[in-house]
C-alpha cells in the first residue's frame, strides 16, 4: 500500500466515525475547560440537559405524533428498536455499542411513558 492509500483509508475511517457519531448521538470528545470555566460551563450544561430532557418527551423519540394509537406507537418502538438495537452494532466496537445501549435505553423509556399515558400494558 502507497502512502496515499494509506492516508485515504485513514481520512475514510475517521470520515466514517464522525458519521456514525453524528446519527447515532454522540459528539467528539473536547478538552476540558479550564478551572476557571468549569464553573460557568457546568451551569451551562445543567440548563442545556434540562432542555435537553424536555425536549425529548416520549413523541420526539418514538418520532410519533402526541395522540398516536396505542398500534401506532408500538409500531414506531419496533422500528425504533431495529434502528438502533446494540446487537445490530456489536461487531462496530464497544464504544458504538455503548451508544447503541444508551439510545435503546431511551426508546425503552420512552415506549413505557407512552404506554402508561395511554393506560396500556407493555
């Protein structure tokens, strides 16, 4: 192999994290802030999450309108589920995996909201 070809597939496999990332939620590690910031930083991530968690009622995860059926809420969980299933990216590396987790854990927990608010077994 050229050290062209090399640099190619270093730039395509670094391309490719950053696309994966991207979809499936997960943003590049940064520095730290310095201690100085950390402060004005912290309480600006407290704020951040809080919309962060609002935001993301059991609708926007599901991807589903607020007064969805009971079929089609379950229908959106499946499809959900089959997009971001840790078992569908075990083979990709753990951190993928990690994130797959995280992802599934949140449908998880938005299917069950959904399915309380509509007083249906899950």
């Amino acid at each position: 192999m050229t050290s062209v070809e090399i640099f190619a597939v270093v730039i395509g496999l670094w391309f490719g994290y950053l696309l994966v990332s991207h979809f499936m939620g997960e943003k590049p590690k940064t520095q730290e802030p310095p201690a100085a910031n950390r402060e004005a930083s912290d309480a600006s991530a407290r704020s951040d999450n809080t919309a962060h968690q609002q935001s993301h009622s059991w609708d926007f995860v599901l991807e589903v309108a607020r007064s969805a059926s009971v079929e089609e809420i379950r229908a959106a969980y499946r499809t959900q589920m089959s997009r971001y299933h840790p078992d569908k990216v075990a083979s990709l590396g753990k951190d993928l995996k990690a994130v797959a987790e995280k992802k599934s854990k949140e449908i998880n927990a938005a299917y069950e909201q959904a399915m309380r608010e509509r007083g249906a077994a899950f």
